[in-house]
C-alpha cells in the first residue's frame, strides 16, 4: 500500500475457475484474507486499488468486487485439487462444448429469423426488426468465433489445457449473459431451454473445480416415457389466447411472435409406444427428459417420419429401444453427436449405444433397476 493506493495482485480473481483448488490454494484462508481487505480498504479509505491484470479499480468498486469474491469462495467446498490430468480432463470437455454451443447458437438464429420473416410477412415490421434484435448474435458470434480459435491453438498445442478452461468459462459467461438479454422462453420450447441453461451450468460446475451434484431415484420408466411423450405433443401456446388479447396491442404481439415460433419439430411424427413389463429403475427424471427430448429431435430433423418406443427388462436391465418402421439412417450422428448425446444420457443414469445393421440403426439406453 503506497498513500491510498493498493496493490492487490490477482486477489479479486482467486475464487475463479482454474485458480480455486491450485497448489497451495486454501478455502479458509482466502476468506480470511478477504474480509480483512474489505475491512482495510473502508477503514483506511483507499481510493484506487491496483489488481494484476486489468484496469484501475476505485476503492468503493473493489469492496462490492471482493465481497462478490467472497461470496463465491464461501461456496466452494469439496472442490479438486487442480492438476495436469484435471485441467486435461476439463479441457477436452470444453472442446466437446464446442459443437454443442455451436449448435445452440444455430437453433436460437434460425428461430429469431423465421419469427422476423413472418411478421414482416403480416405487416408487422417494427415487431420483426425486435426481434431481429433480440439479442446480439454478431457479439455472440465473435465469441464462437474466439472460442474456435482456442480450441484449434489447444490442439495445435499453442496454448496449455489450464488456459483452454480458463478462457472458455469467461466465453461462456458472456454468451449466456448475451442470450440472456432476449425473452428466449417466449419463443424457444422448454426442454431445449432446459438442455440450454444444462450446458452451461454444468461446465461452470466442473470448470470450478466442483462435482456435479447428480441424484438418482427409483423411477417408472414407464410413466416417465408416457408423460413425456404425451408432453412433447402438446402445444405451448393457447390457440384462444391470441383472440382473447386482440384489444391489447402489446400482449396481442407476444402472442403472435409465440404462435409463429413454435417449430413442432415433434408433432408431426407418428409415435407408437409399447410399454414393456420392467421394474422401477435408477435415473435422475430431469435430465433424462432433457436428454432424450434431445436424441428424439434430432431424429426427427433427418425426417424420420415414424418413432417406435419401446422398454423390456433384460439381464443388463431396463432398456429404453427407439427406431422407425423404415429404419434410421446409420449415419443418423457423427460421433461427436452422438458422444455429446451419450454424455446427456449418462447423467441421467443410463448408457446410450447405437445397435447398427443393414445399413439401419436403433439407440437403446440402459438403466439399471432399483434394488427390491
């Protein structure tokens, strides 16, 4: 400390991703350490503090930043010690985020652009040019853009596997926080807003050095796969609520952006579900509707006009069968697709392979049955 002047190094950033659980870091420690600087910065009045990297902080600035800090490294417990093998671990799951962000990115474009066509389309352009505008896609572009160039660096092996996790949680920060500038749930269906708000959570856990709290519970397959077909088929909005709010220019708008984006990507295929007779079985329900909404949209985009679901009880355990009456191409995924599919399903409690022949493919998932 010179005057009022503190240099604090990279305290304002040591409960961050890649930097809690380094050698040497300590949980107590650092929390003691930053509720004394909040202390001696309001009792000494310092007015500039000078951090490692980055701008000038005023000191009434840096006390909400480091009681922010505080707050964050309060909640980190239990979290690993990072090392080569788990930077290395973390970092190839960053790059298998890639495709799926990607992907994200692409649905939420094409949905905005179809939304504004149309409502230009009905003579609604300053409604159309909203929407446009929902959110940033050129920020949100160039983001994608820097978190491809990290990857091909991370492979080309210019930049270490801690640099890889670090950038890419601060890329990931400020593209949910960009997607979260739109109403995005007024325009996309729930379980791919669910799957969206998934992905990114869970890499800011890991990234963070945390486990991912996952809870299985006995479930019926059964009623789990009824329900959630039965869900999938059912519209989100109410074909009688446009006419109710015609009076209401501004609700009478949203409802109109809401029934133009709605993409029955599956309520135009035929479903025939065969309930088998299983047991209850291990799963976390959530996820797996997440998941398996997921692979089933996926067919459907390949226009697959037909879905057959069916459950038995094998030796390994509960299996969940889907295929078509015609087939589904073998070269349905690439296997970075099905990979990320796989890894959806293994959260959610079961096993996803593909059963490959005659140039026709079926998925089955696996869950191990409930203990009597």
């Amino acid at each position: 400390m010179i005057g009022d002047v503190l240099f604090l190094g990279d305290l304002t950033f040591a409960g961050n991703s890649g930097i809690a659980g380094l050698s040497g870091w300590n949980q107590k420690d650092l929390v003691n350490t930053l509720e004394g600087l909040i202390d001696l910065i309001n009792e000494r009045r310092i007015g500039l503090i000078c951090p490692g990297h980055g701008w000038l902080i005023p000191g009434d600035k840096a006390v909400a930043i480091l009681q922010k800090q505080l707050r964050i490294v309060g909640n980190l417990t239990n979290i690993r010690e990072w090392d080569l093998a788990a930077f290395r671990e973390v970092s190839q799951y960053a790059l298998e985020m890639l495709a799926d962000v990607n992907d994200m990115v692409a649905i939420i474009a094409g949905r905005l652009y179809y939304l504004a066509y149309y409502l230009e389309e009905l003579g609604e352009p300053a409604e159309a040019r909203k929407y446009r505008e929902f959110i940033s896609l050129e920020a949100i572009e160039e983001l994608l853009d820097e978190y491809d160039n990290c990857a091909s660096a991370l492979q080309r092996g210019e930049i270490y596997d801690n640099i890889m996790v670090l950038r890419t949680t601060r890329l990931l920060e400020k593209i949910q926080a960009l997607l979260n500038e739109g109403k995005l749930e007024l325009i996309m269906d729930k379980y791919f807003m669910r799957r969206a708000n998934r992905l990114f959570s869970d890499f800011f856990i890991v990234s963070s050095g945390r486990p991912l709290d996952i809870t299985l519970t006995n479930g019926n397959i059964n009623e789990l796969l009824g329900d959630l077909l039965a869900e999938v088929k059912r519209k989100q909005y109410n074909e009688d609520y446009i006419l109710e709010v015609l009076d209401d220019d501004e609700l009478y708008l949203e409802a109109l952006a809401t029934r133009i984006a709605f993409q029955p990507v599956l309520q135009e295929v035929k479903w025939s579900f065969s309930p088998g007779d299983v047991v209850p079985v291990r799963l976390n329900p959530e996820r797996f509707a997440e998941a398996y909404t997921g692979l089933l949209e996926d067919i459907a985009t390949l226009d697959v006009p037909d879905l057959r679901i069916a459950t038995a009880l094998q030796e390994q355990g509960v299996v969940v069968r889907t295929d078509s009456i015609n087939g589904i191409p073998a070269g349905v995924f690439n296997e970075k697709r099905f990979d990320a599919h796989r890894r959806r399903i293994e959260l959610a409690g079961g096993q996803l392979q593909k059963v490959t022949g005659g140039g026709k493919v079926c998925f089955e998932i696996t869950f191990s049955a409930a203990a009597r």
